[in-house]
C-alpha cells in the first residue's frame, strides 16, 4: 500500500508553496527529493524558517486532525512530493497500528528536532548552531540515503540559512567564513562537504539522540 | 540631527573592521560598521552591529550609507 501511494510523485517548482497558512487541503504531502521547509511570514515581510524537510518527511501530516494549517510549507529550491488523500491517512492511523505508530513516531521526532532548534536558537552562539544544522542534516540525509559520508546535496541560499538560524544574512557571510577557515565545512556549487565530521559534531556539541534514530527494545519500529 | 559619529576599529571576527561609534548627548547608542568585500552585494554598505535603547533590532539592518543609518537611529531614539 505504501509503495503504490509513493508512486504518484509530482514536482513542486521553486518558490512555490506546497501549502499556505490558512489552508487546509485534503492532501498531506510527503517529500521524495529535494528540500522543503516550514516558514512563516511576519507582517512587515520577515519571515523565519522552522523546520528544514527532507525526503521521507511529511510537510502536514497533523492537518488530518487539526482545522488549517498555523504556518506555511514551500521550497525555495524545488522537491518533488507525493500526496495522500486524507482518507488515505485516516485509515492507515484506524486500521494499521505499526503505520498508526509510525507516523506518531515521525511528528515526536519533528518535535524533538523543534526543541533542538530552540535551544540552537536561544543558547549557542551563531557559529556552533550553523554546525550544529549541518551535523543534523548530515545525519538525517544520510538516514534516507540522500548524504554521503561527508557530504549532501544543499540548495538552499545564505539568505534562506539566515531565515533559518534567526541571524542576519551578515553574520551568516561571517560564520561561514569563519568555519572554512578552520576547515571544518567546504559549501560550493550547491553542496556542503564537512571536511572533518568528528571535529565538526565536537566543535557544536551535537548529540544526535533527538532524532530518536534508535528503535526501542521491543520492537516497535519506525517504518 | 543631534547624532555625533567617532570612527572607531571593531574585532568582529571577520573583515568588516572599519565602524563608527554613534552619540547621543555623549551617549553610546550604536555601533555600525562598514561592511567588506567579503560580502559582495552589501560590501559598503553599514551594518547594524549593536544598538541601545530602541536602536537595536534583532535582525540588524543594513544601509546604503552613514546618513540612512543616522536617520534610521534617530527615528528609533524620538519613538518612531
């Protein structure tokens, strides 16, 4: 069943939403390629980044159960998607409890990485938190088989990297400078090499284990 | 305007060393510095580095030159 629903792929183009603040459309989308991320727009045209998705995440999963959607869901950069029919979902959730625990699984974690983001946000220095977001992304493309050892795919602008880490496109331009002088990343033609993935996790104290990769002992599973 | 300007070298851990401290009534109310080549489009232009008591902004502005930063610190200082 999850294979025939992977099946119906459509292409977002850049800069376009999957899905604005306010909707509430019958689909929820899965990410099959590409990046995509949660954003929301401030009056006065800023906008914050809060969560990077990459494939095997879901864009919406909980507006099966909540009225519309409190934040917007786009790509700057293009990815392709699938949607499932809400329908679909629901009874998945009623009549698959190992899918029904899964999908509980993906949105615990979604929030784990929320919180990691926080703290990312009000305690590390700008530095440590730009290499904390690619410790992370270097774990979790390497989790779907979309990262090499050092190394992924990354599209997204410095402007975009500034929505998302909540500085300026200034400091962004500054820590980027910084951590290629300590040979820590290389970031060229759209990918970001780390040139030393050790030094790098140490360096931003990244502890992976909010991304609840590891199953529990009895077997529950996340797939 | 009643802003004073001292030039002034900051250590912000990157090019962008040349700045200008800014007064009010002998009073520190912000820091700009000019931003490098480093930077490319903006290279040139003032950076918000630090501001007091209503000219700060968590998402640090940029401007064309000194006297936009000066209108922009002043319009913070009258409550605007």
């Amino acid at each position: 069943m999850l294979h025939d629903l992977c099946g119906r792929t459509h292409q977002v183009s850049a800069n376009e939403d999957i899905i604005g603040e306010g909707e509430r459309p019958e689909n929820v989308h899965l990410v099959m390629e590409g990046f995509a991320c949660r954003y929301k727009l401030l009056s006065d045209g800023k906008r914050q980044i809060m969560a990077l998705l990459v494939p095997g995440d879901f864009c919406d999963l909980h507006i099966a159960i909540l009225g519309e959607m409190d934040h917007s869901i786009g790509t700057g950069w293009g990815c392709t998607c699938v949607k499932i029919p809400r329908a679909t979902i629901n009874d998945l959730t009623t009549n698959h409890p190992r899918i029904a625990r899964a999908l509980w699984w993906a949105t615990l974690t979604d929030e784990g990485t929320l919180r990691e983001w926080l703290v990312n946000m009000g305690q590390r220095r700008a530095d440590k938190q730009m290499a904390h977001l690619f410790c992370e992304l270097l774990v979790r493309l390497q989790t779907v088989g979309c990262a090499d050892e050092d190394s992924f795919e990354f599209p997204i602008s410095q402007s975009d990297l500034a929505d998302t880490l909540g500085v300026t496109p200034v400091h962004v331009n500054r820590v980027l400078q910084e951590l290629r002088a300590q040979n820590l990343i290389v970031w060229r033609s759209k990918r970001l090499q780390i040139l030393n993935v050790e030094r790098l996790k140490a360096f931003c104290d990244f502890n992976p284990n909010y991304l609840h990769l590891t199953r529990r002992a009895n077997g529950d599973s996340s797939e | 305007m009643s802003l004073q300007l001292q030039p002034v070298r900051v250590k912000t851990g990157s090019h962008d060393t040349e700045g200008q401290l800014v007064f009010t009534d002998g009073l520190l109310v912000a820091v700009l510095v000019r931003l490098s080549e480093d930077h490319e489009g903006k290279a040139g232009m003032w950076f918000l580095e630090a501001g007091f008591d209503g000219a700060e902004e968590r998402t640090h502005p940029t401007f064309a030159d000194l006297d936009a930063a000066q209108e922009w610190i002043q319009r913070r200082l009258d409550g605007c």
